[in-house]
C-alpha cells in the first residue's frame, strides 16, 4: 500500500517528506496515497536506505523519464 509511512523519502520523527522538505499535517499523510513522488522502501543488508538516498534513487527515475524519447 502506498503512503508517506511506507515511502522511502518519509522521514518518521519529524513525520515529514524528505522531497519537499516540510513537516507534513496528519491530513496530508492520510491523503498521501497518490503521491507522485512515492518510492518504495529500499534495503540493503537489512537496513532501510535513508530517505537522502533513496531521493537520489528517485532523482534518477525522473531524470530518465524525462530523456525518453517519444515513438
């Protein structure tokens, strides 16, 4: 299920997104189920990644979107 809990860019103390870079209401996190910018939580070794690399992971994503080129 999508929401900022279960994205990588939410930074669970402050309860904000690493994206935008604001504290987020309690009704933007309960509406944040179509949220655009929503990675899923990456691992490695067991560990979460922090939501600093995982805005890199989605930097990139975009970025390559962004270069495609139309058929």
């Amino acid at each position: 299920m999508h929401g900022c809990e279960n994205c990588g860019l939410f930074v669970a103390p402050g309860k904000g997104c690493y994206w935008f870079k604001k504290k987020l209401a309690p009704e933007e996190i309960a509406a944040s189920n179509d949220c655009n910018y929503f990675i899923e939580i990456s691992y490695e070794e067991g560990v979460p990644l922090t939501p600093h690399q995982h805005s890199l992971f989605k930097q990139q994503d975009l970025n390559s979107k962004n270069m495609q080129i139309p058929k």
